[in-house]
C-alpha cells in the first residue's frame, strides 16, 4: 500500500512539475491540462496541496482566457467576426459566470454576433439577387427574416416572388400525394423541400410519415436525425442517426454526423468510432500527393514522415480514405484528439489526409496549429506559408499570417 502511495506522490508531482513547466512558457492549455492531472491524483487531495495547485490551474485558466480576449480583440479588428465569436465565448467558458471580466467579454460578444448577423444578411441579400434561383432566394430571406432585427421592407416582392415558386412546388406535390397517399418518396420529396425552406415542424410530420410508410428507409431516419438536432434535440437525432446506420451499416454520411453529436454530448469515445468508421468506409490505397513538391511536412518534400523522426512516436494506423466530406472527417478525428490533449495523434490524423490531398488550406492551418502546441515552430511556420500560397485571401491566410506575424516578433 506505501508503495503505491509512493506512486501517486510522485505522479501528482511531475504532473504539477511538467505544468510549472508549460506556464514559464505561458504554454497555458497544456499547463491546464497537467495541472488537472495534479488536482485528480489521490495525494493531492489534502488541503494544502489541493489550494496550491487549485491556485495554479485558476491561473493558467485566466492567462489563456486573457490569450482568447487578445485575439478576439485582433479578430473584432480585422472584421472576422465569426472567430471572433468563436474566442470571445471560449474566453468567457474559461472565466465562468461570476468572473469580473465576464461583463466586458461578454458585450464585446454581442457586438461580434450583431456584426456576424449584419454580414450573413448582406451575403443573403447579395444570394437573392442570383438570377431565376427563386427557391434559394426564398431560403435567404426566411434567414433574413428570422433574424428579427432588421427592416426588410424594400425586399418583402422578391420574398413573395420566390415564396410563390415555393409554394408551387408544395402544392404539386400535395396534389400528387392525393392520388398516391401512401407513396413514401413523395412523401419524402415534400419533406426535404420543408426542411430545405426552414419549416422543419412540417418536414418532422413528413419524414415520419415516410418511416410509418417504409420502415426500412434508411436515408429518412437519416434526414430525420439531423432534423432534431437542428432543434437541439440531441437525444433524438442520435436515436433516429443510430436507427438509419442499423438499417444501412454503409451510408456513410450518417457516421460522421452521428460522431458530430455524440461529441456535442461530450461522449467522445463514441465520437471517435463514428469518424473512424466513416474514414474507414471511404478507404482505400492512398495515391501520391496531388502537388508533388509541396508535401504535408514542407515545401520541397515528396511525402511525409513520422513526427520528430524516431524521437516523435509512431504513426497512428489510420485509413486513407476518399468521397464526399472526407476532408471533414478527418478534421473532425483531428479536432477530437485536440480536445482530448492528444496533439500528437490529431497531427497524426492530418498528416495521413494530406498523403491524398494536399490543396486543402484548411488542414495546413489546422495542422499549423497542432505543430504549435507541440512546440515545433518550425514545421508550424511551414504549414501556415502553405496556407497563404494556396489561399491568399482566406480567413485561414490571415490567421496564418498572423501567427507568422506572431512568431517573428517574438
């Protein structure tokens, strides 16, 4: 029993030692998560050692709030309000409701979330104008519309114009329906058109009728899945994705999506099955790079190796996979393993995608990050210069360059 103890003592020590560690490099995140490890080891439950090491993780949690303020901030200047948004609310998760900061950040949030809003609706406007597209242009004025924020007035004849192209459609296949009342891809049809327009009430009625109908429809238990998550009804849409996956064990797009709310739910050893089986199910033999010389490690290079070398670990034994989404599949698995702490298998998972694609922007910058977090600034300052190159005017370019901003001042 004493030398298990011993074990504990020591554990807890080196957690709060290697934590110690990443604060002098104000390393916050990873100092957070040591020192969490600390506060979990059973010889750091007397109270003075709990207090100390409670000390340390507030402050580290309030360094890397301040961090995601300090980028907000930059974000709100550049007019990204969507990342903005994105860390003004993880600093203000991070601070928690009672933290005399939390009234600032949180009217720094509201202002990015009007200006995000303001933005959607000239992107909305801007989609109306697309020609004889009178059902999307129907779509973006609901999205308008439902903002309830602004005065639409000089907008309301298109909205009715493409109102009545919708309506058309409703009503023919509400004609269609009374011939063949128990017809389920009719049913479906009409559906989808509700849950293309918004009404996702009406679209429930529908899709359930379907499955009342057919059983066996896979693809409506799908449709139906996605449908109460959009309401926020976790519980259901992971029955009803569960449901179509037990009908249909190879429609894919129902893992990924499945994976996506099983992580909303926090049950991330669920999260990761789903988007490893949706990976697995589009997989096959990898090809070579698609831009030989530009390799996922850095410019100049025919493939890829292992992280660090021989000093870095093994490679994960992950598929390579193509189809529909793929990409996001593996930013999604990627993402996961960040959330977890585990930089060095989210790198992993996006290292083996760029052996089949490397024109995607957006896994360079993802992975410019995890090479960040892993302290490896060169091979992170690489990934973000293959951002700029391949997307120079992106919201991923700028972000990269600013990091590349970051790192040559510091």
């Amino acid at each position: 029993m004493k030398f298990l103890q011993d074990i504990f003592k020591r554990d807890y020590r080196e957690y709060l030692k290697r934590g110690d560690a990443h604060s002098q490099e104000k390393r916050w995140d990873l100092a957070r998560i040591e020192y969490q490890k600390a506060l979990d080891a059973p010889e750091a439950q007397e109270g003075s050692v709990k207090r100390r090491i409670q000390e340390k993780m507030w402050n580290a949690t309030r360094n890397l709030a301040a961090e995601y303020v300090e980028k907000g901030d930059l974000y709100l200047e550049d007019r990204r309000w969507d990342l903005a948004i994105e860390a003004y609310q993880a600093a203000k998760d991070l601070y928690g409701e009672f933290a005399p900061e939390i009234d600032e950040i949180q009217e720094k949030l509201e202002f990015a979330l009007e200006m995000h809003q303001e933005k959607i609706l000239n992107e909305s406007l801007e989609q109306v104008g697309l020609g004889d597209s009178l059902g999307v242009g129907f779509a973006e004025l609901r999205r308008i519309k439902n903002f309830g924020l602004y005065q639409i007035a000089p907008y309301d004849d298109r909205f009715d114009d493409s109102r009545h192209f919708t309506d058309r459609q409703i009503a023919d296949l509400k004609a269609r329906l009374k011939l063949n009342p128990e017809d389920p891809d009719l049913h479906f049809d009409l559906g989808m058109i509700y849950v293309r327009y918004g009404f996702l009430s009406k679209a429930i009625e529908e899709i359930k009728r379907v499955i009342q109908i057919d059983p066996s429809h896979a693809e409506a238990h799908f449709v139906l899945g996605n449908v109460y998550s959009d309401y926020g009804d976790l519980r259901q849409g992971i029955h009803f994705l569960e449901k179509s996956l037990s009908l249909d064990p190879n429609f894919a797009p129902a893992y990924y999506y499945l994976g996506r709310l099983y992580e909303k739910s926090q049950n991330l050893a669920k999260a990761e099955e789903m988007y490893l089986r949706f990976i697995k199910l589009n997989a096959k033999k990898p090809d070579p790079p698609t831009d030989p010389g530009q390799g996922p490690d850095s410019p100049g290079e025919q493939a890829p190796h292992p992280l660090g070398g021989g000093e870095g670990g093994d490679e994960v034994p992950l598929p390579i996979g193509e189809g529909e989404g793929l990409c996001q599949g593996y930013l999604a698995l990627s993402n996961l393993y960040k959330k977890r702490g585990e930089y060095l298998q989210a790198a992993t998972v996006l290292r083996q995608y760029l052996l089949r694609d490397t024109t995607h922007e957006e896994v360079y910058a993802h992975l410019g990050e995890l090479y960040s977090l892993l302290g490896d600034l060169e091979r992170a300052s690489e990934c973000w210069e293959r951002v700029i190159e391949l997307e120079p005017e992106s919201d991923p370019a700028r972000e990269a360059k600013q990091r590349l901003k970051e790192l040559s001042e510091g």
